[in-house]
C-alpha cells in the first residue's frame, strides 16, 4: 500500500462505526473484548488520556495490579477510539492484539499478518507472517520495516497491542533471552525513531517493571512511556454498573449499585467481581421473566435489577465461589458421569502458582501437558475445559466452544477467581496450597535421591515409605516436571526404600519369634521353679504337722494325768467338806470340837487353793497346739478348775467383787483461732491481671486479729450481675464481714462490692468454713485505686 495514497471511500470505514450489542450487557470475570466497546463504561478520562500519550510518544506502557483492568481499558477503550476518532477525519486505523506466552516474535508476526488477510488463504498468511517474523530480527530498525510491509502513512496507522506483557519474562526463564531482546530493541527503536503511522501499546503489572531494565535502552523507554492505572472514582463505578443495562431496555437501582461497590471491597478485584456479579444477576433475571439471552429483543419488556434481587450471603466473593462450585458439579456431571474423581482439581492446581512474593498467579499451560498432567484421557479433559469456558462462565480461555489445538495454551481468565474461589484460595486445604506443599514434598524427594544416589544406604523410614507410596500413585512424570523432574531417580529411590521396608520387616519378624521362643522359656522355668517351691513347701508343712501331732499327743497324756489328779482331789475336798458338815452339825456338843472342825476347813481350803494353783499351772505348761483330743482335755481341765474355785469359795464364805471405776471423758480441747479466708471470683479472662493486682494488696490487710487468706482467683462460666462480698454467718457478716468490705472499698475505684449475707441459705450447713467469704465480680472491667 502507498503511504500517499487517498483516503479510502466512506463505505471502507462503515464497519467503525457499526454498533452490535454484545450478547449480554455484562460481560463477567473475564476482560472486555474489541468488539465490546459499545457497553464499555467509566473509564472515558483514562481511555482520552491514553490516546492522547500514544499519539504523542508512538509508545505507551500501561500498568497496575493484576487485574486492576489494563486489557479491558486498551482492548474496548483506546483502540476503538482510535479507529473511530481517526476514522472520522478520513484516516484509517488498523489495530491487532497479541500475547508474548511461549513464542513472542511468531505471535506478533500471525497477528501483523492478519491484518491485511483475515480470512485470506492460508498460503498468503503464512508468506506474511514468515515476512513479518524476518523483519522483527532487525532489533530497532524492526518499526521501520514493520511499518512498510503494512503499508503505514499519514492516513493510514496501525497500533499493536501486546496483553500481558511479563510473559515475555517467563519466556525469557524458560527458553532464553533471544527473542525478548529482539522484542524489546524493536519497541526502544519505535521510540527512537518512530516510522510514520505505527504504535504499540504495552499491558503489564506494575511488580515486572524492574524486571525491564535487563535489556539494553527498554528501562529508559518505559520510564518516559509508563502510564500507571489509576483507580476508578464512585461516579466511575456507578456508570460502569448501570449504564450498559440501558442499553438493553433494563436498569440497575442505585441502591444496589451502591452495594455492589461496598460488597466489591475497593481492591484490585472489584470491578471484575461486580462485573461478574451482575452477569449472574442479569442472566437469571432474563431466565426468570423468559427473555433471550442472545442480546436485547425489541419490544421485549424492561427489566429492573434491584436489591431485592441480590442474594449472595458473603458478598460477591461468596457468589463468584459458589458459581464455580455450581459450574464443577456440572462439568463433574456431564464429564465424568458424575464419578467422584480429581480431574477438575489437577486441572486447577496445574494451572495455578504462586510466586516469590507469596502472590497466587496464573499459570498457563498447553492443553497437551494438562492431559499429561491430569492424567485424564483427551477427551474427557476438553469437555472439562470446555464447560469451564463457555459462554456465560468464562473461567477459562481462550472462550467459547471452538475446538481447542493440543498446543493451545489454557489459562485461567482472571486471577479474581483464584483469590475468591474456597476450593483454591482455602489457605489450608486449598488446592492451591495443597500444590504448593506437593511441590515441597517432591523437592525433599529429590534431595533425597540425591543422597541415596552418593550413598545407596539413604533410603526412606517405614513410615515415609508408606506415605510416599501412596502419595506418588496420584503423580506422574509430566506433574514432577514443574518441580525439577527426577521422576526416575525418585522411582529408584523409592524401590530400594520399599525392599528395606521389607527387609527390616523380615528382621521384626525373626526377632518377634525370638522374642516368644525366649518368653516360652522363660515361662516354663517359672513354672518348674514354683513347682519346685510348692513341693519343698508342702514337705515342710508336712514336716511341721508330723511334729505338731507329736507335741500335741504330749500334751493330750499329760493334761489326761492332771484331769486325773484334779479329780483325786477333787475327791478329798467333798469327803472333807462332808466332814466339816458333820462338825458343825455337833458344834453344839461342843466347842472345842467346833473350833477343830473350823480349824481343819480352813486348812482344807488353803490345800484345795493349792491344788488350784497346781492345775493352773500344769493347764499353762500344757497350753500348746493339740490336735481335736488334746483340746477335750483342755476344757476338762478348766471345767475342773472352775468347781474347785467354787468350792474354795463356799469353804472361805468370801466373795470377790470388783467394780472399775468409771472413766470420764476428757474434754476436747478448745480449737484455735481461724483466720479470715477470702476466694476471689472472675467473670472475664481479661479481669484476671487486676485481681491478681488486687490480691497481691489485699495480703497486707488484717482482719480483726488476723491476716487475711488468699487461696486463689477463680474464673466462673456464669458470674452475677452485680459484683458483691458474700458471707455466710450473721455475726461474722456484721463484723469481719463489714471491715472487709470497707478494705475492698478502700482499693477498688470501680466496681464496688456490695456485702450479701448468706447465712440465711448456708448458715446451718456445716460444710461451709467459719470466717469464709467470697469476692464475685460482675463482667466488665476492674480498677484499682491509685495507692
């Protein structure tokens, strides 16, 4: 094309300003596209003022936080304008958009190329990106070849938009710094010495900037082309929300606008969570009054979006999470048969990382190597990826049902969904720590390898083997290739970690056999040794028995010939009784031969106690064990024992009474003073520090005579209302009682302490300690006096 060349006829530039609605007027999580311009709202200053920069350096590198809203603002704000505004004076503006992921310089070459053949024949779009891909390696004379192989000129301009720039980072990690060096000289020569009619545009986040000073002239470059994204004003915000409905015969309240903002929190995630929030809204709002989703229907009635309709329990996180918990039971459902399997999990923390500074990321990847990495057969993953992308969802790109190349790189749309979805941000069990820490596990793996490799006798414990067994039955070799491969070295490690676990079970196991061969024996020689111990102990009881039958016979002859005795005298005692009845019967005749008989009965009785005396000596000699014989002796012998005496008695006509005297109870002994004990109670954890300041003065107070108890501070589950001094017995009450709670009155400022007599419910129960009293304090906070 010649640069000089006229404008081009009215109807080239129809298609600029041609107005098609969106299917819907929200387009949800995912940046705004191209084509979306006419429901693009809000953001008309900043869109203005990045023409008017662009215009003026030919470059312009926009940045913020991710998410922030970069690729919306230049995709449905700037170049847009730029094909309208232009197209207006007569100009033609031709604009295309590329991505650097793993292959910048051929991105940027198919995206120049179908500039001037979309839809052409593939041949003639493959000569041209061939030519454009040659052209970029001419480092900063690049923007001036660029520029003729696309015809630029005065009338006729062409502006390149490169989204997500820091890819081209990651590409330089990954497969060197050939192209991103290239790359960025040909943006540095765009500046230097910019070609009539050709602009590029840079999206990228504001922590990769540093990153840009690693080639040679692009720190410079950025520093005089950087445009930092501001936030949006409320007005903004408010204009972005309700304005596209309009455009679609329907409104949104103010009311729930305004909630909308507050339940957006004002961070990096707001607008793409509100945006996302009134997608869900509006679609149900159609399903509900039975209008097309497909765009606005004339003569379909209004719409409204209200308060009333917002239901979403924690904000618009909590409904962000809960439509992705809605859309995995679906894919779960239609791809999987409903099996609980881990696919959309493994297909999520693929996809996931996080980075140096701790920030959860994006992380895209080929569907070729999810397939590897899930596990998954194809087709099962494609329709999971694809659920996860359709209209209406947009959690992945690229969007819509087109079938996907194996080499088609997946990405999550905004990293909005990785921050609020539960399944992923759950900071414990989420998957995308759950990864992080598999990640650790297989590093440790291969430093263990490592180890195992210099010494084979580094294998794993039991117990780690059995955990890493079963853990590794979930992985594979193209999973452990995001965290340094190794899969072999670890498999090895593992096979020799498994053959020692059984190994050293073999060795348990003989060992335990000993061990009962040794417990066996051990058993036995304890029951041959009480055996042992029981014989010679029941010879021994045997020997004693023998003895004692022995002593007992003795015994048995000798108390027989006592009995014997005792009963000759015995004998001689009623003949000499019967003599001295005689006597006295002939006491009258005659004195002299009273006075003999009497004489003779005392005499009779002094031999009958000494033959008492006898017995009872001979009845203790033979006061040893007998056998049933010896103890039938035994009773004769105090059974004549005991007549004897009786019969002594009768001679001596004595009678002996004894009477103990009786024994007084001692009295107790008078108990010694009690000191005056007070437990503290607390209602609050948090009052614990002043009353144990409390306790500590209330040691140096005296209570009638004596110090004061202090056993402890108590925290109760069910306090009074009121903080007050109980006691328990009325007199104590009126006087310990009161000078107690003058001293509490002295050190607490707040509360104060009201005495409550107790004695009423405790005063009869003897359980309760005299002088006991107890300190409860009400919730709320405690003060001490100043001293």
């Amino acid at each position: 094309m010649n640069p000089g060349a006229p404008a081009p006829a009215d109807d080239a530039f129809d298609a600029v300003f041609a107005i098609r609605l969106p299917p819907r007027p929200y387009p949800g999580l995912r940046p705004f596209e191209q084509h979306e311009w006419p429901i693009f709202f809000g953001r008309e200053r900043m869109t203005d003022e990045i023409v008017d920069r662009l215009l003026g350096h030919r470059l312009l590198v926009v940045h913020g936080d991710s998410g922030c809203g970069k690729s919306s603002l230049v995709r449905a704000g700037v170049l847009p304008r730029l094909e309208q505004e232009s197209a207006r004076g007569g100009v033609r503006w031709r604009t295309c958009t590329t991505l650097p992921r793993a292959a910048p310089l051929w991105n940027l070459a198919r995206a120049l190329a179908a500039l001037d053949t979309p839809g052409g024949d593939g041949h003639g779009l493959e000569l041209r990106t061939i030519a454009f891909r040659r052209a970029l390696n001419f480092g900063r004379e690049a923007p001036a070849a660029l520029a003729e192989l696309l015809g630029c000129g005065p009338r006729s301009q062409v502006c390149i938009l490169i989204d997500q720039f820091e890819e081209l980072f990651e590409h330089t990690r990954r497969h060197g710094a050939e192209e991103a060096t290239l790359l960025a000289a040909c943006l540095v020569g765009l500046l230097d010495a910019p070609p009539a009619g050709l602009y590029a545009v840079l999206t990228m986040r504001s922590e990769f900037l540093g990153a840009c000073s690693r080639y040679e002239g692009f720190a410079e470059a950025v520093n005089r082309t950087q445009y930092l994204l501001p936030r949006m004003e409320h007005d903004d915000l408010m204009r972005a929300i309700r304005e596209p409905a309009v455009l679609y015969d329907g409104e949104v309240t103010r009311e729930l606008a305004e909630r909308l903002i507050v339940d957006g929190g004002g961070g990096q995630d707001q607008l793409p969570l509100i945006q996302h929030g009134l997608m869900l809204l509006h679609d149900e709002r159609a399903r509900a009054a039975g209008l097309a989703l497909a765009g606005p229907t004339p003569g379909a009635p209004a719409w409204r979006l209200g308060v009333e309709h917002y239901h979403a329990e924690h904000g618009l996180a909590g409904l962000l999470s809960a439509h992705a918990d809605a859309v995995q039971a679906r894919a779960e459902q239609q791809c999987l048969g409903g099996e609980a399997t881990r696919v959309v999990e493994d297909l999520f923390r693929a996809l996931t990382d996080i980075n140096a500074e701790g920030q959860a990321i994006r992380r895209p990847c080929p569907l070729a190597r999810l397939v590897a990495v899930t596990g998954a057969e194809e087709s099962v993953l494609r329709c999971v990826v694809d659920t996860f992308r359709a209209d209406g969802v947009s959690f992945l790109e690229p969007y819509g049902h087109e079938a996907l190349p194996a080499d088609e790189l997946i990405d999550i749309s905004h990293e909005a969904l990785i921050r609020c979805w539960r399944r992923i941000a759950e900071p414990r069990e989420g998957w995308l720590a759950r990864e992080f820490r598999n990640g650790l596990v297989w590093r440790a793996l291969l430093v263990q390898a490592d180890s195992f490799e210099r010494d084979p006798g580094n294998v794993l414990g039991a117990t780690t083997t059995d955990e890493r067994e079963r853990w590794l039955r979930r992985r594979n070799a193209a999973w452990a290739e995001r965290y340094g491969g190794g899969w072999e070295r670890v498999q090895r490690l593992l096979a020799a970690s498994v053959e020692a676990r059984a190994l050293r079970a073999a060795e348990r196991e003989v060992a335990e056999k000993q061990r009962q061969e040794a417990r066996r024996l051990r058993r036995r020689s304890r029951a041959l040794a009480v055996g042992l111990s029981v014989l010679a102990f029941t010879s021994a009881l045997g020997g004693l028995a023998w003895q004692q039958s022995r002593i007992a016979e003795a015994a048995r002859r000798f108390a027989e010939g006592e009995r014997e005795l005792a009963l000759t005298a015995r004998d001689e005692v009623v003949r000499q009784l019967e003599a001295l009845v005689e006597a006295r019967e002939a006491e009258a005749a005659a004195r002299a031969a009273a006075e003999a008989v009497a004489q003779e009965a005392r005499q009779s009785a002094t031999a009958l106690a000494s033959v008492v005396d006898e017995l009872e000596r001979a009845t203790t000699a033979a006061n040893a064990p007998a056998s049933g014989d010896g103890q039938a002796v035994q009773r004769s012998l105090t059974e004549a024992k005991s007549e004897l005496r009786a019969q002594v008695s009768n001679l001596s006509n004595l009678s002996a009474q004894q009477a103990a005297p009786p024994v007084s109870a001692a009295p107790a002994p008078a108990s010694g003073g009690v000191a005056p004990r007070l437990w503290i109670y607390i209602a609050e954890e948090g009052q614990r520090p002043t009353a144990e300041a409390l306790e500590a003065r209330l040691r140096s107070v005296r209570i009638g005579d004596a110090a004061l108890e202090l056993p402890g501070i108590v925290l109760v589950k069910a306090a009074p209302a009121r903080s007050m001094l109980r006691c328990f017995r009325t007199e104590e009450c009126r006087q310990d009682g009161e000078a107690l709670a003058r001293a509490l009155a002295a050190l607490l400022q707040s509360p104060t302490p009201s005495l409550e007599d107790f004695s009423a419910l405790y005063g009869s129960s003897g359980s309760v300690r005299a002088r006991h009293y107890e300190l409860w304090f009400a919730p709320g906070a405690i003060v001490l006096s100043a001293r």
